[in-house]
C-alpha cells in the first residue's frame, strides 16, 4: 500500500469511532490545548466551537497542499495570519500540534503501525513546513 492509501483508509477509521464519547476532531483539540499552557493561551478569546473548526479546517487544508503541492490562496492567508506579527504561532508549536495529533491518531486507530503513523507525518509535512516558513515573513514566498 502506498502512503496515501494507507493515510486515507486510517483517516476513515479514525473518524468512523469515539473514545471517551469524543470524536476524532473533540478529542485532538482537546490534547492540543491541554498540551501548553501556550496554546490555551492562544484560544483564551476563541469559543470552543471556532477552536475545533480550526483544528478540523487546518488539517484539511494541509491535506490538500500534500495532494496538489501548492498552497491555494487559503492557506497562503492562514500562513501569514499565523506569523509572527498576528497570532505570533511559534514554528515549535507546529511540532507541538503534529505530535498531539500522532498521539490522538494512536488512540483513536487500533490498526495504526508504524508505516501508518509515518504516512500521517509524511502527509502533513509539507503543510507545516510552509506554515513554519512563513513565521518570520510577511509576504508569501511564490514558486
Ligand atoms: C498546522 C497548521 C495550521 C493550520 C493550517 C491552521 C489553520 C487555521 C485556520 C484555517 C484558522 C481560521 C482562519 C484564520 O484565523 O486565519 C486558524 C485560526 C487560528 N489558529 Fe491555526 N492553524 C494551524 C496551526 C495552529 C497552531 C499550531 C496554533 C497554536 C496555538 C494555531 C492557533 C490559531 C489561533 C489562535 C487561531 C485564531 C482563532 C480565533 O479566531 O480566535 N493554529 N488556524
């Protein structure tokens, strides 16, 4: 299996089940902000319903820049939204969400192994690198 079917029949899964009585989605956020003090910090003025929407919206648009391997006019605006002179997301917080989502993916995927988890990361990479890259910048980079 290639690593996106891999990506995609886990992601079926993982939404398909609860644990505790929480979706995929409810849950992540929920590790994501009791992960740093940081991150609660960042939500303090965002209403529980938006906080998920984000978490659900970020993971879809870093889905589809994996899938064309371009940053659609979307993501070029959540980049520099989240730079260092608007919500100021510091690129260590990037490692801080994607490991948060790898421990929600094990919780949630009892068929998750190790070629799976890497296919999870290998998926959401180019994303968080574009996102990371921008932190300091306050203009997309083209290509
Ligand atoms: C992994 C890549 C991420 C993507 C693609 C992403 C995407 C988004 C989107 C689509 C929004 C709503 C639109 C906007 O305000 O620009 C948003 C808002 C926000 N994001 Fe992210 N996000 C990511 C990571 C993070 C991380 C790591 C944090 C750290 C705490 C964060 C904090 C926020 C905050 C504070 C808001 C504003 C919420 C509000 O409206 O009050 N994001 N993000």
């Amino acid at each position: 299996m290639n690593t996106e079917q891999l990506f995609d029949q886990s992601l079926a899964r993982v939404l398909a089940c609860q644990r505790d009585g929480r979706a995929f989605f409810e849950a992540f956020y929920d590790a994501f902000v009791a992960a740093s003090p940081e991150v609660a910090q960042k939500f303090r003025n965002t209403d529980m319903e938006r906080q998920q929407s984000m978490l659900s919206k970020s993971f879809y648009h870093l889905l589809s820049f994996y899938a064309s391997s371009n940053a659609d006019y979307y993501l070029d605006k959540v980049a520099i939204s989240h730079n260092c002179n608007h919500y100021n997301i510091r690129p260590q917080l990037y490692d801080l969400w994607m490991e948060t989502l790898i421990a929600t993916l094990r919780r949630f995927d009892a068929d998750c192994d190790d070629a799976t988890e890497l296919a999870w990361r290998l998926v959401m990479a180019p994303g968080i690198v574009y996102m990371k890259f921008h932190y300091g910048r306050d203009s997309i980079v083209g290509f």
